[in-house]
C-alpha cells in the first residue's frame, strides 16, 4: 500500500507554524497602543483611527520594502533579530521622507522550512525597531513555501501605514537655489548594495563572516549587520516645525536615484564628495573589488543615510539641534540650478 501523503510530508508543518504565531504574539503585543483594537491570529487587524489627535487633514502615508540579501549575511551568522530591526527602520525613514510618522507595520515572512526560533529571533527585532518609533507591529503573515526558495533561504518584507497633515506634507516642490543639503550619518550600508558586498567580500577577497579586517574591531558579519538606522525621532521635531524642504533616505541607487527624486526640475544637488570621511567599509569594497567610484555611489549610501534640505540661514541651527539629538551631522552640498539632477564635486 502506498505510503499517504500529507501537508507535512509535502513540506509544509502547520503545528511549527502555530508554534511560530504563539512565540511572537507577546513580542507583538509589546508595541500596541490603545489604538489597537485586535491581537495576532485574526482575520485582519483593527486600528481606531479617531485617537489620532492634533490632525487637521490627516493624510495616510504607506510604504513596502524588503531587506533584500542582506539576509543572506544574517543566514551566514544565524542571527536574525538585526534584519528584524532594519526592516522596520527602513520603512520608517521611507515615509518620513514625506513628513509621515508612523503608525502599524505588518510583515511578510517566507521561507523554505518554517524554524519558530528563527521567526521568533526576526519579530523581537521588529518589536524592538516598533517600540522605538511608537509605531504598532499589528500583524503579518509567514509562508512556508518548499519548492519555491531553495533550502535555508528566506524573504522578509514590511508594509508601513503613516500619517501626516496635508498641510505639512514634504513635497521639495520650495527647494531652491542657495539651500543647504546636511547629511546625516548611516550606521553602515544599512539595506542596500549587499549582492555586491557579497561578491567582493566573501567571494573575490575570500573572508568569512567571521573574519576581522585589518584595521577593525569587529568581524565583517557584525559591520555588515549593523542595523538600518531610524532618523525619526531626530527630524519629526524640524518637521512640525516646518524647517525641512526635502528629506531623501539614501537607499538603493544612492545618492545619484534618491536625491532627484525629491528635487524640482530646475534645480540641482550639488554633492562635495569630500565633505564627509567615508566610512572603511565601503573603502573595503571598493578596493577589495577594484569597484569605480560611479558604482560606489549609485549602489551605496557612503556613510549618509538620508539628505536633508534646508534654508541656508536655518543650516547652523539645524544642525545643532541634530546633533543634540545624537545625529552626526555633514554639510554635503548645496541646491544650485539645474535639471532635477545629483551632481558631484569633484566630478
């Protein structure tokens, strides 16, 4: 008699997926505000929008994301709590960029083989990220899908809901000629540029995760996991004081995709290239892999992590209240007329 076939036999176990949902409730549960009207395991998740106070014209702001290979660096260490993290900043500062704070996030977990403890490590970290923000972790959904990633792999996307007064949205349309663009610093490559990373690192000059570079302190799989930094509790002052003109999170395409797509047509950002000391683990790359500088750019964030527009006379204040908060602050660069282009200087 033929042997039955099963869920579980095929490759899906719906008890370690129960046992997943049961570990990571309490983490969730941590984030709610009394806005959340509804815990994990329903059918969708309820949020009491008539709490948002001080709103005029509340405008809703949403962002999706994934954290891409750099998951694969997390795979090598067997450390997730840190991709958990990065995953919420990011959407966080990508909402930001338009004046929003941030209210829920919901996740998306797919795997090749559901392990609660990995699901448990990748939700704590967004618990963390969550708390944070003051945003609400109030749901998701793990898949596991055999067949169609390969074993060990893994995908982790997030969704952020926001809000901002319409009045108060951060468009760049008054960017003008003369404005200051500060930089504030990046805690490493944060989300993107990692499949080059890869190449050079592990593959071309032969580390381990586990090696220490000549001149660091850590081992390559701790730089290159270093959690996406949150800008929110830093610039949501200047916002609501109207102070920002434009705010770009420098993220994939760098500074050359993310800056214009803030700018207005007729003006430039004008970058000083040597305004800021690079970070050494792009040097690292970049020599380890011969990668040109034009590549560098377009594929990481340098060392800043989000561009900040500002009126020239506003600079010195701005900055001091930035650094206040904890930001390390450059000025980069400034508006000079143009096509809606990153100019770098020296070229």
């Amino acid at each position: 008699m033929d042997e039955p076939i099963t869920y579980t036999s095929s490759g899906v176990n719906i008890d370690a997926g129960m046992e997943s949902l049961k570990r990571i409730g309490a983490k969730a549960k941590e984030t709610h505000g009394k806005n959340v009207l509804t815990g994990l395991g329903g059918f969708g998740s309820l949020y009491d929008i008539s709490t948002i106070k001080n709103f005029k014209e509340p405008v809703l702001v949403q962002s999706v994301d994934g954290v891409g290979t750099k998951l694969m660096v997390a795979n090598m260490l067997n450390r997730y709590d840190t991709v958990g993290i990065d995953i919420v900043n990011h959407c966080v500062n990508d909402i930001l960029c338009q004046g929003a704070r941030a209210l829920t996030f919901l996740d998306y977990i797919a795997v090749e083989s559901l392990k609660p403890e990995q699901i448990e490590a990748l939700v704590t970290g967004m618990a963390v990220a969550c708390k944070q923000s003051g945003v609400s972790l109030v749901g998701g959904e793990t898949a596991e899908l055999p067949g169609t990633y390969a074993k060990g792999e893994y995908d982790l996307v997030g969704m952020i809901t926001g809000v901002v007064e319409k009045s108060q949205i951060i468009t760049g349309q008054n960017i003008e000629e003369g404005n200051t663009i500060l930089g504030l610093a990046s805690s490493g490559l944060h989300t993107n540029g990692y499949t080059l990373a890869r190449k050079v690192i592990f593959d071309k000059m032969g580390m381990s995760a586990t090696t220490i570079p000549e001149g660091f302190s850590r081992t390559i799989g701790e730089v290159l996991l270093a959690p996406h930094k949150d800008y929110s509790e830093s610039l949501l002052p200047l916002i609501d004081r109207r102070l920002i003109k434009g705010l770009a999170h420098i993220t994939g395409g760098g500074f050359l995709d993310n800056i214009p797509r803030v700018l207005p047509s007729h003006v430039n950002a004008v970058i000083q290239k040597n305004s800021w000391e690079i970070p050494p683990v792009f040097r690292l790359i970049q020599e380890g892999g011969t990668v040109p500088e034009a590549d560098m750019f377009r594929t990481f964030n340098m060392g800043i992590g989000m561009a900040v527009i500002v009126d020239a006379k506003d600079t010195n204040a701005i900055k001091g209240d930035l650094e206040k908060a904890g930001e390390t602050v450059h000025e980069i660069g400034e508006i000079k007329a143009g096509e809606g282009k990153t100019v770098f200087y020296p070229a």
